[in-house]
C-alpha cells in the first residue's frame, strides 16, 4: 500500500520538539520550577514541581531553583531533542543515565521529574487522551480500558501540626476518613462538612481559625489528645463516627526523633519506642483511627516491624519517610514486614516510570497505596488526582477541602467521577 504525504503525516510519530521551563512560586511563597515539553505535532504538556517541608532523609535531592531552571533548558533539551515521548521508560532511563546518581544530585530530582512528567502529559495530550486514561495505559498495558475506573478515598487533614504549622503540636497531620464504601461525591462532601463542623466547634471555644500548609486549622494549645476529640466531635455531629466516617494521624515521628527518643514538647514528655507504641495503642483503642502513617523515625526499623505485627490487622501503618517512593526502600519494607500501607509521592524518587515500579511492587505485596501532595503545591497542578486513577489507588491525600491548590485536585476527581456518572 502506498502512502500519500496526507497518510505519512498521520501516522508519524510525535518527537520532542523542546524543552523550556521557568521558575514559579508554590503555595508556600518559595520558588519552584514549572516545564514545557513541546511536541513536534503541536502537543504540549506542562509540569510544575512540588515540594515538601516534611522529607525523608533518602528523598531525591532537589537542587536550587535557578540551576534547575537552566539544566532543563539546556542539557536536558539538547538530550531528549528529537526522541519519541511516548516511550516513557525510555525517556526516564535517559534522564537517570544523564544523572548517574543515586539520589538524582547531578541533575536534581526536580529537573527530572519535571521533564518526566511534562512529557506524559504531553504524550496524552498527542494522542488525544484523558491523563489518567493514558497513565493507565502506561501503568498496565494489558488491562482492559473499559474496566471500571476504582476512585480513590480522599483523606482530609483538618488539623495541622508538626512542620506544616508554628502551633506546637508535634504530630503533623489529624484527618478525618470517609468510609471507603461511600462513593467519591459523597465522600468529598462529607469532608466538607465535618471541616466546616470543626471551624465552628474551633470558634465556639476560642480558638483561631487559621490554616497550616495543607489547609487544617493549626490552633495553638492543642495536644494530641485535644486534636482527636475536636476531630471526633466534628464529625459525629453529622455523621456515625466509627461506620461513616474514621480518623487518621500522619505522625511524622522522624521530626521530633532525637538522641534515640520520641520528645513531645506539647506534653513535656519522652518516650522510647515501646512507650511511642503504647500511646497509639491507647489512641487506637479509644477513637476509630484506621490510619497512622509514620509512627517512627524511617531508622527505627525495630519499631516499626513490632507495632506492624502487633495492630496491622487493626489498622493501616503508613510508610512514608519509611520507604520514600523508592523501590529499594520498598523491598526493605515488604521483607522485613515494616508496614501494610504506602504513600505514593512521585517528587520523592524523581521519574514517572520509578513511581510505577513502587506501585506496582506495593500491590504485589499486597499493601494499600496512598497517593500524596506536598506542603508546598500550586494551584494548577493536578497531575497526583489522575495518577490515583491511573493506578487503582486506594485513597488520595490532597489536605483539607479548602485552599486552591489543594481543591484542585479533589475537583478534578469530582468532575472525572461526574462524567462517569451521568
């Protein structure tokens, strides 16, 4: 069969027209770089970066902004020049070839997810595709595209503590959980509710209504214990606490792990491990928590194999810091039986393709998957809400139901959820 110049044209393959990218300011004030990757076809897909105040020590090295900015520009553009995007992992390899390092310093895991992610988007957009659509595609090629997209649980952080706020409260996160049963619009408007329940109850009793990083409120002259029961009288003036709607807490122990002891100012108090152990046992017992991520230091590993086989049928233990969006540290995790459960940050590890590996390796061994934001986000960016989709997530942390760049994510998820439920 012949082809016409008409024919040829359909049926070429995009490339990599270029690379171009800029800095700009996240939520938190602080810069950060936004790229382009622009397809010879006329495809483009853009990509910001966001970036956590909470990090864990084997985290992808971010590098400073302005030489971020240049490395994509240049030796990245003149690299991926003319190459096909739609051949992810071998984009990704490219990238981590050119870094040579474990923990992407050469380049800077910011300048490479950046390109990573742009290029997917700009793939998507080339083939005329939805993100998460073309996402799972990538994820599981061998699945069946009708297969009825799984929408994730949004976990809410109401309160915030730890680096996320100036309060003085050591843990970091207190959530509130729909039930995993409920469909995604009831789910996100339950969230609302109770939040707008604990605004209230908040002020009702004199305390500020001021927001963390995330979108909690960060009263000041909270405990752990005063967290709970605000979060657990909010939502029981609506809902059924305990069937309805749970609890969680993102404890980030690491922050406040120090000389080999847990030191809660708020309290004045010092735990080992075992004592660290039997406070959350004592709060699982009393509230319905079914979440607790990052109960240890990611170095107590002791600690968290323990408190794992002791409560891990009760409850999610959620490895965060733990395992970092890394395979290597994933392996670690599963073999010794550390956690049940796994947050998903693909600026943690640096490439779409190695975020996928950790997925894919977390469900093999059977652990639930949370896909995350960061503290420091902007309020385009909604790349994490089709990637939950993409991969068959089990919940989506995107903080409170407030501020815009976090909504912007639970309203992607709405309208995709609308759209397949007309």
């Amino acid at each position: 069969m012949k082809y016409g110049v008409t024919g040829l044209q359909q049926n070429k393959m995009p490339k990599i027209k270029s690379i171009t990218c800029q800095k700009i300011l996240n939520s938190r004030g602080d810069w950060t770089i936004e790229t382009k990757v622009t397809l010879d076809d006329g495809s483009e897909g853009v990509q910001a970066i966001p970036d956590g105040a909470s990090k864990g020590e084997n985290e992808a090295v971010y590098i400073p902004v302005e030489r971020a900015v240049d490395i994509v520009s240049t030796a990245i553009n003149d690299v991926l020049e003319g190459e096909d995007p739609t051949e992810q992992f071998v984009i990704d390899q490219i990238l981590l070839d050119m870094d040579g390092t474990t923990n992407k310093k050469h380049l800077g895991g910011n300048s490479i997810l950046s390109v990573s992610l742009a290029v997917a988007k700009a793939s998507a957009q080339s083939k005329k595709m939805e993100l998460y659509e073309y996402l799972a595609r990538l994820y599981a090629p061998k699945k069946d595209p009708n297969t009825k997209l799984k929408f994730p649980v949004p976990v809410f952080n109401i309160i915030n503590g730890g680096l996320h706020s100036h309060n003085g409260l050591s843990f970091q996160e207190f959530m509130a959980i729909p039930s995993p049963t409920l469909p995604f619009d009831k789910a996100l408007e339950m969230g609302v509710v109770v939040y707008h329940n604990l605004k209230e109850i908040l002020i009702k009793d004199g305390l500020d209504v001021d927001v963390g990083d995330e979108g909690g409120f960060a009263p000041n002259n909270l405990t752990v214990s005063k967290a709970l029961q605000y979060i657990s009288k909010a939502a029981s003036q609506s809902y059924k606490l305990g069937d309805q709607i749970f609890m969680g807490m993102d404890v980030a122990a690491g922050s406040f792990y120090m000389h080999n002891s847990y030191l809660i100012k708020e309290e004045k108090k010092t735990f080992d491990s075992d004592k660290m152990s039997q406070m959350y046992v004592d709060l699982i017992t009393t509230y319905p928590i079914i979440y607790l991520e990052d109960p240890f230091y990611e170095g107590d590993a002791e600690a968290w194999a323990k408190f794992t086989k002791s409560v891990g049928s009760r409850l999610m233990v959620v490895g965060d810091d733990l395992v970092v969006t890394n395979p290597k540290f994933l392996k670690s995790a599963v073999d010794r039986k550390l956690a049940n459960a796994v947050i998903v940050k693909p600026n943690q590890v640096g490439t779409l393709s190695e975020t996928f590996e950790f997925i894919r390796n977390a469900q093999k061994a059977g652990m639930k998957i949370i896909v995350s934001h960061r503290s420091g986000e902007t309020g385009e960016d909604t790349f994490i809400a089709d990637l939950s989709l993409a991969v068959g997530a089990d919940f989506i942390k995107s903080g409170a139901p407030v501020r815009g760049e976090r909504v912007v994510k639970y309203n992607r998820l709405l309208q995709i959820f609308n759209a397949h439920n007309k």
